[in-house]
C-alpha cells in the first residue's frame, strides 16, 4: 500500500501532524460540500490506536457536534463494539469524505476524488495494524487505493486482506456499514457475526 514509512511516530507528533491535516480540512474548498457543511470531521478517537475504522461521510449529528458516529449508526457501531469487547478508546474513526453530503446522500466521485487524500495522509500518520472500512464506499476506494479488486460488500465483508505498507503489515477488513443495519434490521446478525469473528484481531 502506498503509505510510506515515517520516521518520527511518537505519539507528539502524530498529534501535531494531525492537527496541520485539519486545519487544512477546515480551510478546505475543493468542492461544494464545503459551503453546506457545519464543521468538518476530520477524525475521533484514540491517535495511538492500532485499528482505524473508516465510514462513508460525517452524518447530520456528526455535522453538528464533529463527532463520529454519533448519531443512529453510531448506536449501532457501539452495541457492535461491545459485542466484540472493543472500546472506542482502541480506535480511531475517520470517514472517506470529511464534509457531510446534504440529506446524508451517498458521496460522489468528485467529492471522494477531492477528499480521499486527506484519508491517506491520515493514515500515513497513523500508522495502523488493522483496517477496517464500513461500506461499500469506504471499502471500493481503500481497495482501489490498493489495487485489489472489489467486487461488493455482500461478497467481501467480514474477509481479511493482508497487505504490505511501508511501515509493515496491515490487515484490511471491510464491513457492512451499521446504518446498513438501520435499513435491513436482518443486517444487524450478519455484522454482529463479524465483530465477533475479527474481535480477535481487533484485540491484537
Ligand atoms: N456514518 C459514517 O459513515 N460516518 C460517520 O461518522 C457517521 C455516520
């Protein structure tokens, strides 16, 4: 995978590095989401965490507050958590788009076109051992980023690809994404399986 190896990762400059990728997200103005939006997310969670969780694009409360997962499939995402005995401390949550798309509408190409470098410098920061995208967008634009196919979330989640960063292993695993759940309650079963399934690497 395309992210290469920094040399300074203490915990001090991750968070330095982070907080200059946000004040460039906040000043952003690559598309039109930025006139909509409230605030942007650029991410929650714990920077020293070995798994990054990558949804789709910040919600209406999330728009709100700048927090992930906060509002319906973030209720989700925290009983799946808990079935699988992960904190949110042990993560930390980005999103593909870090501006809100208006009525929740699914991301364009454009919009992820323009956004998905914030993603990647993100995770050149942070460096994790696991990743897991939730969703078809999540999923289709980190596997494109890594030139493995992606034929669709129904066939693929809950597997586990291992790649090759340039700091080391990495293990990407896509997921249904929670508020699947909220539209199709049958989901529900099927993502609790996989949190219960990929807890043990989660916990490594
Ligand atoms: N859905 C997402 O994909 N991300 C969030 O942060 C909230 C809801």
């Amino acid at each position: 995978m395309n992210i290469p190896c920094k040399s300074s990762s203490s915990f001090i400059s991750k968070q330095q590095e982070l907080e200059q990728l946000s004040q460039e997200i906040v000043l952003c103005r690559k598309c039109s989401l930025a006139i909509s939006r409230n605030r942007p997310l650029v991410g929650d969670g714990n920077i020293g965490a070995n798994i990054v969780m990558i949804g789709e694009a910040p919600g209406y409360y999330e728009d709100l507050k700048g927090k992930a997962f906060i509002g319906n499939a973030g209720k989700v995402l925290d009983g799946l958590l808990q079935v699988a005995g992960i904190s949110r401390q042990d993560l930390y949550i980005t999103n593909v788009l870090k501006c809100h798309p208006p009525h929740n509408r699914a991301p364009s190409l454009q919009e992820i076109q323009s956004c998905s470098c914030y993603l990647y410098r993100q995770l050149k920061i942070l460096q994790p051992k696991v990743i897991i995208t939730l969703g078809k967008h999540a999923s289709k634009e980190l596997f494109s980023r890594i030139f493995l196919p992606f034929s669709s979330i129904t066939e693929m989640h809950g597997k586990v690809f291992e790649i090759k960063a340039s700091y080391g292993p990495v293990k990407v695993i896509p997921l249904y994404h929670p508020s699947a759940a909220c539209h199709n309650p049958s989901l529900l079963e099927v993502l609790t399986k996989d949190f219960e399934t990929i807890a043990g690497y989660l916990k490594k």
